[in-house]
C-alpha cells in the first residue's frame, strides 16, 4: 500500500522557485545564442551576472524571504535606490 505522504508535490514557493530558475536559464541560453559569437557564451561572462549583481541578489533573496514569512517591508526599494 503506497503512502500518499512521499509523495512530494510542488508548493506555491517552491513552484515560483523553479519558475525563476528555469527562467534565468532561458534567458541566458537565449542570449548565447544571440550573442555567443560576441563572447557571451564564456564562462566568466556567467559568474560576472552574479558578481555584478551580487547587491541586488541579497536583496532580492532578502525581500523574498519577507513575503514568503507573509509580512511586506516597501522600505527596500528606496533605500536601495537612495545608495545606488
């Protein structure tokens, strides 16, 4: 008898999770292939899309965690444009 508890299904988070990963993926195989004969396909061009924007990652990562714990802070995003 198969227990429907091991059964692991995708949920809302975890959905969107995977949604922006497989989109950051698309994204940059789209643009090796429209921009791969200018260098794009490097591996350093790769790491320089975390490097470059290693500020608004954590920002990103920090405002996801906020609104996935349910509570909302608009406060970020001024003060990120403000030091910018």
């Amino acid at each position: 008898m198969k227990d429907k508890t091991m059964k692991k299904k995708l949920d809302g988070n975890s959905f969107l999770l995977v949604v922006t990963i497989a989109l950051f993926f698309a994204m940059y195989i789209i643009g090796i292939i429209m921009f791969g004969d200018r260098g794009f396909a490097k591996v350093q061009n790769f790491l320089n899309l975390f490097i470059s924007n290693a500020g608004l990652i954590v920002v990103a990562t920090g405002m996801t965690i906020v609104m996935i714990t349910g509570g909302i802070d608009i406060s970020v995003g001024s003060v990120v444009a403000w030091c910018v």
